[in-house]
C-alpha cells in the first residue's frame, strides 16, 4: 500500500482482512502494522448490543481505558465489544483489554517505544 492514510483513518476492512485478533470474554482486539510512528485506534460497537446510549457508554468506557494504556507505536488497533460488555465493570473491561494487549504484544512495558511485531 503506497498511498498514505490521513493519521486519524483507519483502514477497518484492511485491519479485519489481514490483521491478527486475540479474543476475550468481553471485547476482541484485532491489530495489524501500518509503519507510521504512532498507534491508531477503533471502536466498533454492534447494534445488537443496545440502544445508543448503551453503545456510546461502552465506547466512552474502552477510550478512555485506551488512553490509560501505553501501546506501542505503529499499530491499527480495533477494539470491538462483545455482549458482556455492556455490564461488565469499568475495571472488569480494564483487565480484559490489558490482558488482549499483553498476549498480542501490543502492550508498552519498559521495552517502549520498540518497533511493532510483525509475526
């Protein structure tokens, strides 16, 4: 891919077709490379999960567990809820995330700032 995204754009059906996904109780986290200098991040959150007000809470919930992490650069990262989502607890979905970023190795640790995993 030559042509350069707009930071703030994630490519979703690139991330969903070649991207790797580790999956929880609650959320699954899909992520693959994009070689830029900073991780971009989205949200997808199904209808079926609720009304709007429901969806944007789990929303506003995984931003700001995301902007509590550090990650290292270079990813497309998409965050998507499952059902349990919706009730489960601010730090429930805290774990939960922390624990997908580990086991992708996503997570920046005291190696930060290493370059991304590419297998």
């Amino acid at each position: 891919m030559t042509d350069r995204l707009p930071a703030g754009k994630i490519p979703f059906s690139l991330v969903y077709e070649q991207g790797k996904s580790w999956a929880g109780k609650e959320i699954v986290v899909r992520a693959l490379a994009n070689g830029l200098e900073a991780s971009r991040f989205g949200f997808a959150v199904s209808r079926r999960l609720g009304g709007a007000v429901v969806r944007n809470r789990v929303k506003r919930r995984l931003r700001e567990i995301i902007r509590r992490k550090q990650i290292k650069p270079g990813w497309d990262i998409i965050i998507i809820a499952r059902t349990p989502a919706v009730t489960a607890g601010f730090m429930d979905l805290s774990q939960s995330v922390g624990r997908l970023l580990d086991r992708a190795g996503l997570a920046a640790g005291e190696n930060e700032g290493d370059s991304p995993r590419t297998d």
